[in-house]
C-alpha cells in the first residue's frame, strides 16, 4: 500500500443480489482524510469519481439514485 491508509476494490451487488452489477474502488493517501472514490451504482449504473470524507465503517451514496453502497471492514472474513 505504501502510500495510502485505505485502499479497496470491491463488487456491490444490487437489491436483486446480482455481484456485478456495481463496484467501488477507494483510496486514501497517508497524508489526508480525503477518500478518492471510483463507483458503479449496483442499482441504476450511473458512473462516477469524486473525493468524500473518510470514516470506518466507510458508506458512498450513490449522487444520482441515492442508493447507500456499504463497505464493511473486511477483518476476520473468509477470503
């Protein structure tokens, strides 16, 4: 990671349970608290980057449906 505290890449499945549908990719530099956020909106497909807050458990909502995507900590989860 070097350079960042934070840095994710995962599939969000959608209210049907379909994976792939959306995803969210984050990173947060050492130096800020400022997540860099890459998005697919599991529910209407709209596409995104944009620069959010960082806070644990970390949340993006969605700028043109609304839709909350969740990213647990992944700590103790099955690989």
């Amino acid at each position: 990671m070097g350079q960042y505290k934070y840095v994710t890449n995962r599939t969000i499945p959608n209210k049907a349970g379909e994976e792939s549908k959306g995803f969210v990719r984050a990173r947060v530099p050492n130096d800020s608290d400022t997540a860099e956020v890459a998005y697919k909106c599991p529910e209407c497909e709209h596409q995104e980057s944009t620069k959010v807050p960082f806070t644990r458990p970390f949340n993006i909502r969605c700028s043109k449906c609304g839709t909350l995507m969740k990213l647990p900590k992944l700590k103790g989860k099955k690989k």
